[in-house]
C-alpha cells in the first residue's frame, strides 16, 4: 500500500514561509497527479493546490494564489508546497494524495502550519 508522510509544518508569524514535503513510497508516483489540501478545525478539508505527473501543470485556490507554490522531484517520489506571505487563516493541517481534483489514496497524517504572532 503506498504511503504518503507529510512533513515542514511549524509555528511561524504572519508573513513568514514555510515549504513542506510529501514523500510517497511505491512507484506509482510518477504516474498521477498531486494535490495538497488543508483542514482547519471545525471546517471541511479543502483542495489548495495541484500538479500535474510530469510538473507541467498547476492549479491554485483562490485564495492562495500568487502566495504558494507547488512543485514535485519524480526522482525522489516528493512533492513540495512553498507557502509565503502566510496568514493566520492559512492556519491548518495539511495534507497530499494523489489525484488532480479528487483524492485517490489513502490520508497520511498532516503536518500542522500555525500562523500566529
């Protein structure tokens, strides 16, 4: 069963950045597209950004776009996400799977971002 381990998260101030990384085991990552969501408490998890399986294509929400960004190394079966300019309602745990616009796999465990002062 392919894994997906999120990591990067931490506790940063408004305006900060962080990346974080999702490392999937398995050699089927190069074969599908990769998406990053997030869920803050008490609200549905949302779609934040995609990549496309060769890195060509991306999509943002709109609510971050020109703020993160979101690339991917086949080589290292990772995928990254660059979070800049953060804000406090940026403030929740993040996720990747596998998929463009629906997630495939099975949810890792998050990594937490806290934008606060």
């Amino acid at each position: 069963q392919v894994q997906l381990v999120e990591s990067g998260g931490g506790l940063v101030q408004p305006g900060g950045s962080l990346r974080l990384s999702c490392a999937a085991s398995g050699s089927i990552f190069s074969n599908h597209a990769m998406t990053w969501y997030r869920q803050a408490p008490g609200t549905e998890r949302e779609l934040v950004a995609a990549i496309g399986s060769a890195g060509g294509s991306t999509n943002y929400a709109d609510s971050v776009k020109g703020r993160f960004t979101i690339s991917r190394d086949n080589a290292k079966n990772t995928v990254y996400l660059q979070l800049n300019s953060l804000k406090p309602e940026d403030t929740a745990v993040y996720y990747c799977n596998f998929g463009w616009s629906r997630a495939l796999g099975a949810w890792g465990q998050g990594t937490l971002v806290t934008v606060s002062s």
